[in-house]
C-alpha cells in the first residue's frame, strides 16, 4: 500500500469537512471517507490527505474506546507521518459525551506516536489559547473566556465550566500536558525546538500548544514537523483544523486554492434540514428569505401521519422547484435524546431522497450532520467551495446512482454567517 502522509479522523462530520476545505484550499489532494476507507478503496498515491469522519463526539467513552480500537489498526495500515484528531475548535466534550482524552489515549495505545501535542487556538475562527486557556469569539463580536461565552457555557450537552485546557481535558484522562506557552513560541523556532527536542529526550510526550495568530500557527507546524522528522513512529496532534492550516505552512505549500466545480444554478431546489438549535442557527434561519420554512414540532415526531405529511412537504416543495428550510424550535420539548432527533431527521431526509430527485442539501448541526449522513449511504466528500469559515461545501460520493454527485453542506451549530443558507442556494 502506497503511505498517505496525513490521515485525519474527525470527531463529528461538520468539522471532518471543514479540515478537508483547509486542506484543500491549499493545494492537498484530499478526500474525506464517511466509513473507514480500505487500500482498495483508495487509488495508490492519489491522496496526500485522507480523512474519517466519525460520530464520536455524541458517544460515551466506552463506545468510544471500542470505535477507536477498529479504527486505528486500519489508519495505522496507511503508514501516516501525521495523524490528527479533529476536534471542535470550542473543545467542547466531557467526561460522559465526546470524551477527548479517551480517544486520544486509544490511539496513543495502538499508534505508539513520538509525541502527542494538541494545538489549542484557532485564530482563524477567533479561537485564541493563551497561557493555557482558550477564548472564543461571540456572535456579538466580542470575544469570551470559554467558560464565561454566551453560548459555550450553556451547550445543552457539552457546557464548557472550564478554560484551562490543561484542566479541561486532564478531567478527561488527558493529563500531563506539558503547555508551549506564548513566551516560548515568542524565543525563535531553534530555540524552540531545542527545548521540546530536550523535553522529547527526557521522556515527555504530551505538550499542549498555544496560539493566538497564524504566525503561531506556522511556527508549530514548522517546529513540530521537524521534532519528529526520521522517527519510525507518527505524530498525534489534536485540534481544530488550524493543524491543518499548521502542517500545510510547514509543507510550505503555496497559498492558491482548489477550483471549485460550477456551482448549482440558482434553481436547483435545495433542502436544508437545521438540527441545531444554537441562537446562531436561530438567527441563520430566521435571515433566510429564499425558502419556504417549515419548523418542526414535537407532534409532527412522535405521529406517523403527521410525519408523512411532514416528508410529503418537503417533497412537494423540491417537486416544484422551490428551496425547502426545515428546522427545529429552540426552545421546544422534543422528548428526545440529541442522537434519537437527529435519528429523526435523518430519516426525513432518507425518505425524501428515496423519492425526488434532490440534488442540493443542506445540513446544520454538527450531530445531526454526522447521523445524517451515516444514513442516508454517502461514501466519501470532496472539497467544493466555502461559504464561510467553517462551513464546507462538499461533492458527494455513492454507490447510489441517484446520490452520487449531491452537493452538501455541513454546517455546525456555531458558525457561518447569517445569511449562509441563501448564500448557500444562490452559489456563492
């Protein structure tokens, strides 16, 4: 089997899809595989970049512990100088649900990597780690302790109560970090280097970076690609996509972007199913003017009729041509676990391609992204356009002649501007 240099396994499927735009806007040949590719699966040499998204984030520690034991032989079969554990650039997670520390010590078992570093701030996105503890930019534009956001803090699952990462995910049996601090990004990348080379020496593996601009961002890629240049073993990093935008300066890959294939004309009629309920998405969704809305009860869920008819709906809106936004009620009582109404999107979406021919789609929510997807039999995305930080659109790939070539988007909660689904059917 011929090595990809750099596999990603992303913890849910709206941020596996943002790591491929990155990664792929500078110049990586780069697909993202929606189950575990195999070396059949895989032309030999096409890719540099292979990633694999994954519903890991919504998970228990003990599934994830046993998902990661699958996974990991068969990344370790593709020969990585690189492996990176995506992760939400907010590290929201917790000991019960999306635990980061026991994914990481998983991997860390089978892959036996020379050093684990996670890298703590995306300035790109406005996420900032500084002496250890993380900031992230509000919708209002000012920017927040993690622990004290708006919206960080009272996550429905996954509330952010701590800043330090070091603390964070030490809770989460991620302990013994060893923090980069500004001050030591600020002595020169020899100067840098040599102290982690010392501290790789004396037996330390775990470092926890921080990152407030992009120079810092080049200064890690550069220092850590060289730290471990000639070990027989990979590299663990953990992080948002800024690895990504870290490791591509550090291959001194030049800035120009992927062509994007033409974009859909403006009549194609879209879906978009929005299974966040952030204040963000309520704002996306209430901007939108492009669309016929439906907003989706708890009744229209737990009643077969009502749900047929709220399939039949959407059907009937693609049948003539017109764009369809169906979204959850922030503030309603679905009676349903985060992954059963997620469950329940998905299957609105399953019997809605099972009977038209849609050709765009439009998915908002990180878990519900990761479980549509996974249901509705899409094999593999390649990078399309952005339409904003953090929001990938995708060319899709299926066994299923009607699916194969769907254009998507997944858009997590947070991000994306509001007015990302009219800009999503107009092309932009």
């Amino acid at each position: 089997m011929v090595p990809v240099p750099y596999v990603f396994i992303g913890d849910d499927f709206t941020g596996a899809s943002d790591t491929l735009a990155t990664l792929a806007e500078r110049g990586w040949r780069a697909q993202l595989y929606l189950q575990t590719p195999t070396a059949e699966t895989v032309s030999s040499g096409s890719l540099e970049a292979l990633g694999i998204a994954t519903d890991l984030r919504a998970l228990p520690p003990e599934v994830i512990i046993r998902q990661i034991d699958m996974l990991a032989p068969q990344v370790a079969a593709f020969r990585p100088r690189i492996v990176h554990y995506k992760v939400c650039s907010t590290f929201d997670s917790a000991v019960h649900t999306g635990n980061i520390g026991v994914a990481v010590g998983a991997l860390e078992r089978h892959l036996q990597p020379a050093v684990t570093a996670v890298i703590g701030g995306q300035p790109s996105l406005g996420r900032y780690c500084s002496f250890g503890t993380l900031f992230a930019r509000g919708g209002d534009g000012e920017t927040y302790r993690i622990d004290r956001h708006p919206v960080m803090k009272r996550h429905p699952i996954t509330p952010m109560a701590e800043a330090d990462l070091r603390l964070h995910l030490g809770e989460q049996g991620l302990d013994g970090l060893q923090l980069v601090c500004l001050n030591q990004l600020a002595m020169g990348e020899k100067a840098l280097a040599s102290l982690l080379q010392e501290a790789v020496q004396s037996g330390q593996k775990r470092f926890l970076f921080d990152a407030t601009d992009q120079h810092h961002l080049e200064i890690v890629g550069r220092v850590l690609t060289d730290i471990t240049a000639g070990i027989g073993t990979p590299l663990l990093l953990v992080g948002a996509s800024s690895v990504a935008e870290a490791l591509a300066t550090a291959r001194h890959t030049q800035g120009g972007s992927a062509q994007p294939a033409p974009a859909d004309r403006p009549g194609t009629p879209c879906l978009i199913v929005a299974g966040s309920r952030s204040s963000v998405t309520a704002e996306q969704v209430a901007t939108a003017v492009s669309f016929r809305k439906r907003a989706v009860t708890a009744k229209d869920l737990e009643d077969e009729t009502l749900f047929a008819a709220l399939v039949e709906e959407c059907c009937k809106s693609i049948r003539e041509g017109r764009h369809m936004l169906t979204h959850l009620l922030p503030e309603e009582e679905y009676g349903l676990s985060a992954k059963d109404l997620s469950s329940r999107l998905a299957e609105v979406v399953s019997r809605v391609l099972s009977r038209v021919a849609l050709q765009v789609l439009g998915i908002a929510g990180g878990d519900t992204s990761s479980i549509i997807a996974q249901n509705i039999d899409l094999e593999s995305l390649e990078f399309d356009r952005r339409l904003g930080k953090g929001v990938a659109v995708c060319r899709a790939r299926s066994r299923i002649a009607q699916r194969d070539g769907l254009r998507v988007m997944f858009k997590g909660g947070q991000v994306g501007s509001p007015d990302v689904f009219d800009a999503f059917v107009r092309g932009s």
